[in-house]
C-alpha cells in the first residue's frame, strides 16, 4: 500500500488473529473500528467470517476490501450486493488477474462475439494440507479437498472470462474429485470455454487462450499475447502484486472523488460465483 502511494498507512499494529478468536482480537478490532484516522479497512478474512465484519466496519464508516476474493458463492455474493446498495461507502473484491484487462484495451473494447471460444489448461501441484487460516474455511467446503483445490485454482481464470463473455449459464467439471478434471463453461453470449486442469502435477504450466473471428488473446506464464488485424502485441505480465494494487487505486480513487468502485464491486463477481457453482454439479 506504500509502494501504491495512494494510501497512508495506520501506524498501529493489526489484528493478527480474528476477532472472534479471543477477547485481546476483539478488542483490537473494536479499536480499529473507532479509529478516525482509518477510511479503509482490508480484510483477509475466512469465508464465514467476512460478510459480518465487512458488515461491521462499514456500519462504522469504513470503506471495505476484501482480500482473498474467490472461491465465492452466490449466498455470499447476494448479501455483499444487498450491502453495498444499502450503504455509502464504497465496498470491493481484490482480483488481480482483472489488472490484465487494462494492459491492452483492444482484449475489452470489442465486445466478444457468440462465436468466441477459449481453453484454460492448469498444471501444477497443490499439497492436500496447507496453512491454517482462510484456505481452510471456503465457500466450496464440504467439497472434499481435490475439487476445492481444482476451483481454487482456476477461479481467477474463470473471472477473467466471466469479465469478457459475460453470465455463464451451463457447465461441468468431470474427474475433480481425483484432482485432476475436464470440463466446459457455456455463456449466455454463446461463448465456450473448455477446461483440462491437474493439481497433483510436478510441471507447473497455465495457459488461457481465447479466440474470436478477428482475434486472439493468450496469457501464458508472465506474458499476454494479442492477435488482431493490426498484428501481434506482446505485453508483459507485471508482479501479481503491481496487479493487485489496481485495485486499492480504484478504491483510493472512489473514497476520494466519490467515483465508482464497480469494477471491484460485489456485482462484478456475481459470474464467477455462478461458475463455480455450475462446476461442482
């Protein structure tokens, strides 16, 4: 956030527990939430937890980011969206891959049409016991552990599609449960997108293609590719940091111009929730 330079930093230290772990993290978070110097709150918090303290902080005037944005689902998506209608701070969803959008415009400008297709192929090894914390407490649980890993994986990518062709309105996932599946995703715009993932490979490769009649956009390790009329683009994919700090300048922007946060807004993230919903069946 000091790197952004958008922000100033609260100098006190942060909860590192969450509130309702002990009474010293509730108390902490109780100060922070009187705080005047504080105008936003970034919260990484479980999937339980953070509709109620985003709830909670925003009743006490403070903008709200929430962190560690998907695995979502449409429960939660509706009450953030019923939320953020219902009050006048501003409340966002930290995406970074949405960054890339910005990196040529012709990938956005054009709308995609029914005869766009893509394919994500995810390869890479994700151990079955992780670090305790948000991971643990998804809104995929109780599925068992290979198929929240597959849709934790891809669900970034997933997003970026939904910001590209829209609502899905049909899909499936086959073989998740052996972590390593096959499926599609079908757009209400008649888009398609395949999918072919494994997280218990040793070859880390990730590779999302998506193709129109006049274009053709890949993102493939740190670089994003655009094919169109007027020739091949190659552009850098900067730090997966650099991108998610996108999303503290938008929200920077709308706390101090009161301009629109709706590219992070609870809305936006409606497609992915409805995704991965139709992916685990």
């Amino acid at each position: 956030m000091e790197h952004c330079g958008s922000f100033q930093t609260y100098g006190g230290p942060g909860p590192f527990e969450w509130p309702g772990a002990n009474a010293a993290a509730a108390a902490k978070w109780t100060e922070l939430l009187g705080c005047p110097e504080i105008d936003l709150l970034v919260l990484a918090a479980p999937y339980s937890d953070r509709v109620a303290l985003s709830r909670a902080a925003r009743s006490a005037g403070k903008a709200v980011l929430l962190e560690e944005g998907p695995p979502l689902s449409l429960t939660e998506i509706d009450q953030l969206t019923e939320d953020d209608r219902c009050s006048a701070v501003p409340l966002g969803l930290v995406m970074p891959l949405r960054g890339l959008l910005a990196l040529d415009h012709a990938v956005v400008d054009v709308p995609w049409t029914q005869t766009a297709c893509g394919g994500l192929v995810v390869s890479q090894f994700s151990p079955a016991s992780g670090r305790a914390g948000p991971e643990e407490d998804t809104a995929l649980k109780p599925e068992p552990w290979p198929v929240r890993a597959v849709l934790g994986t891809i669900a970034p990518y997933l997003d970026l599609a939904c910001q590209l062709f829209g609502t899905p309105v049909a899909g499936h996932l086959d073989g998740a449960g052996a972590g390593s599946a096959v499926g599609v995703v079908e757009f209400e715009s008649g888009a398609r997108l395949s999918l072919a993932i494994t997280v218990r490979s040793t070859v880390e490769e990730t590779q999302l293609k998506i193709m129109d009649t006049h274009r053709t956009v890949t993102l493939q390790g740190w670089h994003l590719w655009l094919e169109d009329a007027d020739g091949i683009a190659l552009h850098r994919i900067p730090p997966l940091h650099d991108l998610r700090l996108s999303s503290y300048r938008e929200m920077a922007l709308a706390l101090r111009t009161g301009a629109s946060a709706s590219r992070h807004s609870p809305t936006s993230a409606r497609g992915l929730a409805r995704c991965l919903t139709l992916l685990k069946g």
